[in-house]
C-alpha cells in the first residue's frame, strides 16, 4: 500500500501518525513493522522531520534531495535505517557544507544539511560529533565503510555512488548516495536503490531494527511495491510505503 500525503508541507509529522494510526486500524492486515516514509524535496524534508519525531514508527526512511535544520533539540535514542539522496549537479544545498551562492563542491559554510547529517550519525551510532571533513570524503565529509557504484540502465551518463556507514553495532543501517549528472530531480533508479535498502528492515516487538537476510525473499516481494515506490517518488510528496503480511497467503498454501 503507497500512500501518499497531500499538502504535505502543512502536515505536522503528528498528524501523518494519526493517518497511519488510522489505517492500522482500517486495514489490519498491514503489517506494522515494515512502514516506511520517502520524499523528494519538500518530501524529503517532512520525511526527515518522521524520522526525527517518530522513528519507532518506521522500519527505515529515505529523503531524497533536502532537509531544513533538525527541529529537535536531543538526539532521538532510536536508531532507524536510512540513505539520504542527492543531485550532484543541484544548484540547490542537497550536500553538507554547501550554499546556492557557491559552487557545488566549494568551501562553503556549515548549514542545514550538517546539521540534520550530524543528528543522523548521532542517532544511529556512526559517528557521536560528526564536524564535515573534505580531506575524508569530498561529498560528505565522512570516509565510509564501504562504497558501490550503481548505473542507471535507462538514463545514459547517469550512475549512483552509494557509501555504506556501520553503526556501533556493527549493522549498515545508514547510506549516502550522490547521484551523478543529475540535478534537483527524481529518478527511477533512486527509488529502485532506495526499495533494495528498505526492504531489508523491519520493527521488531521489542522496537530494535531487524535485518532481513540478504537471499530473504521479503527483499523483493511484492514487486508490485517497487513500481508503485518509483512513481510516487518523483512527486514532491511524502510517501509512506506499507506492506501488507503474507499471513493469508501462507495459510492458503498450508492448505492446499
């Protein structure tokens, strides 16, 4: 189920829950450990602001292409799965330590971006007082675990650099990707990237994050969600991905 919020830039994250509390009840077939939250832009800004206020709620986020400074003054102690986006060649501030008055990769000053960057690492035990350093990665000032290049099938010239961060803990839970040649805009490939990681994760009971594994099948069902992911994400929306439980399914196959 993709549902997406209208008018979101005037939703309070409070009341995204409360629609989301609703369709719990409406539909309790949804399985609520595997909620999730995307948006671009001003999307991502409001998706920012959920996994800020209410990361219990969801089993992982990702912004795409923004972020206004953190509202929160502490940093939330529930760590939640996210890959943030970002256009290289956007004239807008998508990257740490970047202005629209300068060039994409000048010196610019600290700003919104290093702020929200520096609570995310924070919140899930990558990095306690993260300061953006150019000399350890040019884009986001923080050497990563791993890094992996993603291009695009559709669009020629167009690829993805993701970098992996490990937690504390020693889970992946936190991903930065810089998408090359592309601008302040959405693409397919984005939101494919962002399913494959989202789609690990999930809530348990106890509230932790839990870590499908790699062959799981829940990785790549329904495809049906994939597609839908991809053409929400180009809207300038929030857009909450539920999936619904195989419970029924299941019992059918136990019976046949």
């Amino acid at each position: 189920m993709v549902v997406s919020v209208n008018q979101h830039v005037d939703r309070t994250p409070e009341e995204i829950v409360e629609l989301l509390d609703y369709l719990e009840e409406k539909f309790p077939s949804i399985d609520g450990s595997r909620v999730y939250a995307t948006g671009f832009s001003m999307g991502s800004v409001k998706t920012w602001a959920l996994s800020e206020t209410y990361p219990e709620r969801f089993a992982g986020v990702a912004p795409m292409s923004g972020s206004f400074e953190p509202e929160a003054t502490a940093i939330p102690e529930t760590a939640i799965p996210v890959i943030y986006f970002a256009g290289h060649e956007s004239p807008l501030t998508e990257y740490p330590h970047t202005s629209c008055d300068s060039e994409r990769c000048g010196d610019g000053e600290a700003g919104w971006l290093d702020a929200r960057l520096a609570a995310m690492f924070a919140q899930n035990g990558v990095e306690e007082d993260w300061e953006f350093d150019r000399s350890q990665e040019a884009n986001w000032g923080l050497a990563p675990t791993s890094t992996s290049i993603v291009e695009d099938s559709l669009f020629d010239n167009v690829s993805v650099q993701v970098n992996s961060y490990e937690s504390g803990d020693g889970q992946t839970i936190t991903q930065l990707a810089s998408v090359r040649n592309v601008a302040h805009e959405a693409t397919p490939i984005e939101a494919q990237i962002a399913w494959d990681f989202l789609s690990k994760f999930s809530r348990g009971d106890d509230g932790e994050i839990v870590t499908a594994a790699a062959d799981s099948k829940r990785q790549s069902e329904p495809p049906i969600l994939a597609i839908l992911l991809i053409a929400a994400a180009v809207l300038v929306v929030v857009v909450i991905v539920v999936t619904v439980t195989l419970r029924r399914r299941a019992r059918a196959q136990a019976g046949a």
